[in-house]
C-alpha cells in the first residue's frame, strides 16, 4: 500500500502554493476584513482556472472528476494563506453535494459556472451561520428533512458578528416556495451527513494550513527579536514552545490525511475518520496559536500586527464544521454507541447544530 501523495497531487499544491503566495498576501487578506463584500473575485477566479474548484465535479461539467484526496492539500494552501473565499462551503461540499443529487438540468446550469469561478454557492450545512450569504449565487441548506438550493434574490439576510473580520456571516431565512428540493427523506439525511464529514475534513486542512503559518511567522520572528543581546529564538523555554506546536501539527496533519482517504475509498468508517480529524486539527491549530501568541508577546495582540489575521481564522474554523468537543463526542459514539440519555436528539440533527 502507498502511503504518499503521487507526484501529480504535489505538483498541484505546489502551483496553487505559487499562486496564492502572489495573489493572497497578508495585505490581501486585511484588505477583505475592510473590503465591501470580503472576498478576493480575481484570485477566486484564477483557482477556477486552474481546476481547484472543480476537482471533485464531473468531467461532463468542465471538473477534474478527482476525489477528496486530491483537495486536501489544496484545501491546506487555501488554510495557510488565509484565503477569505468561502472555498470550503463551494468546492469541497456544494460541488459534490450538486453532483450526487441535483437533478441533471439543474447540474449542467450551477456546475460550470462554479467550477470555472464565475460563480460562488455557499451552504447552511455546517451550522445555523452561513459564510458570504450575501455574495453567493446559490445558499445549499436543510429544511423540513429536506435539502434544498435557494437563490440569492430570495435569501432574507442577517449580519452576525465574527471574530475573523474577512468571516462574514449571515442568518438566512427563505420563503418555502423559493427553494429548489434536491433531496428529501433518507436521501437527503445521507447526503446532509456526507456533506458534513466533507466540510470538517475541508475545514481540517485549512486549520493544519493555518497552524503552519503561525508557525512559520512565529520561527522567523524569534530569529529576529533580540533580548539581552542574543536572538529570542536561542532561549530553550522559547524552543520547548515550537517545538511542541510543531509535534501538534504533525500529529494531526496524518489524520486528516487518512479522513480524506477514507471519504475518497468509501472507506464504512470515513464518518469516524473526519471527526477525528477535525478534533485533532481544531486543536492543534488552536494551540499553535496560543505558542505562536506566547512567543510574540505584546505584539502578537495588536491589529497591525498580521498573526491576529491567521489567529482569528483559526479560532473560527474551529468553531465551525462542529467543534473538537463536538467530534471527540461523535467519536466516542462510533467506538462505544450512543450514551443511553432521555431525549437526546439524533445524531443527524446534532451535526447539523453543532
């Protein structure tokens, strides 16, 4: 059995690595928290292009036609550049939620224009607060035991507050009669589940892309920060700090890894597999940033400071998609079965409002 990334995946990263070290700077991303509507639409552009988008949509539809193992380190260049488009929501779960249950007329009008970056679908999927509501085409959410596309024009929006300032999020409300049904019943309980490990394992390798960047800003200033006339980064308390956050991350990075496997094989234990990785990757990312914060001191709290951009998307990434607790719980669930308590809600009603 391989256990490695063929030379054609990292390939790939390595030129989406390129592109969004020149297109989604630090002052790229401070610009979305500033910026009208948040997002970055020529750089969205240029990743359709370049077929990040529509890895996992059909062939027929202008996609790769690859798997979830393809995305999982494009989706961690995405975490580690701090890219403010909702490209979680759209490529990892909107592409292929559409692909498996959109009715095929429905497939040929959304999916092209997705894949090719012209336009943007969002979803309801990972929680009650939905990501850059107000510039999406299309909003993918649950209702009534059904899941069901609802068009821009037809959303009544409002504005939640966020930690990350290039995050927006909105409360969404809609008319029945303005959703399009995809699925309903069991269908749509499978592909609402399906979604959900897609979307935590997504939002994993963006907080294990998030932690290294943390990181890696952390390293470079303790080489530069001097006190008593020697390099921070020489102190041995300072070393134990990177250390451990480095051994955070390379613990979780392996697990994600193997949950984008599993949902990529069909693999019966991919559900177990993705909240495992998003445990493993909420915390890591969380506590890379309180190694990184400890290590920068006073300067790593202020806004013109640009660890507080990497940090707050790390925090709200990890709230999302449900949250380590959430995960460790679900985990426990799968190994040992449900605990035995009145009026507990099903485990599909629980993910959708974790």
């Amino acid at each position: 059995m391989r256990f490695a990334f063929t030379d054609d995946q990292l390939l790939f990263r390595d030129t989406v690595r390129d592109l969004l070290d020149k297109e989604c700077q630090p002052e790229h991303v401070r610009f979305a928290w500033v910026d009208g509507d948040g997002r970055l639409p020529q750089l969205w552009q240029s990743l359709g292009e370049m077929g990040v988008l529509g890895v996992q949509a059909p062939d027929a539809h202008g996609g790769l036609g690859l798997s979830e193992l393809d995305l999982v380190l494009l989706l961690e260049e995405t975490g580690r550049a701090g890219l403010p488009d909702p490209i979680v929501e759209t490529a990892a779960v909107a592409v292929p939620l559409l692909a498996e249950v959109a009715p095929p007329e429905l497939q040929a009008a959304w999916l092209p224009g997705l894949v090719g970056g012209g336009s943007l679908v969002t979803t309801q999927l990972g929680g009650p607060l939905v990501a850059c509501a107000d510039t999406a085409d299309l909003v993918l959410a649950v209702r009534a035991e059904q899941v069901v596309a609802v068009p821009r024009a037809a959303l009544r929006l409002e504005r939640q507050p966020s930690v990350d300032g290039s995050r927006r999020l909105f409360r969404v409300d809609w008319q029945d009669d303005d959703a399009v049904v995809l699925a309903a019943g069991s269908v749509a309980a499978d592909s609402r589940d399906r979604a959900h490990d897609r979307g935590a394992v997504a939002t994993a390798a963006q907080l294990l892309g998030l932690g290294a960047r943390m990181l890696d800003m952390t390293v470079d200033y303790v080489q530069e920060r001097r006190q008593f006339g020697v390099p921070i980064g020489s102190f041995q308390a300072v070393k134990h700090h990177l250390a451990d956050a480095m051994l955070q991350l390379e613990f979780a990075r392996p697990v994600v890894y193997a949950a984008a496997w599993a949902l990529a094989t069909g693999d019966p234990d991919a559900s177990r597999a993705a909240s495992h990785a998003k445990a493993a990757a909420s915390d890591a990312a969380r506590f890379v940033g309180r190694q990184a914060l400890q290590c920068h001191g006073a300067i790593g709290y202020t806004v013109e400071y640009d660890l507080h951009l990497y940090l707050k998307r790390a925090w709200a990434l990890s709230a999302t998609w449900g949250d380590a607790a959430f995960h460790r719980r679900r985990v426990a669930e799968f190994v040992l079965g449900p605990p035995d308590l009145p009026d507990r809600p099903s485990r599909s009603e629980e993910i959708h409002h974790g």
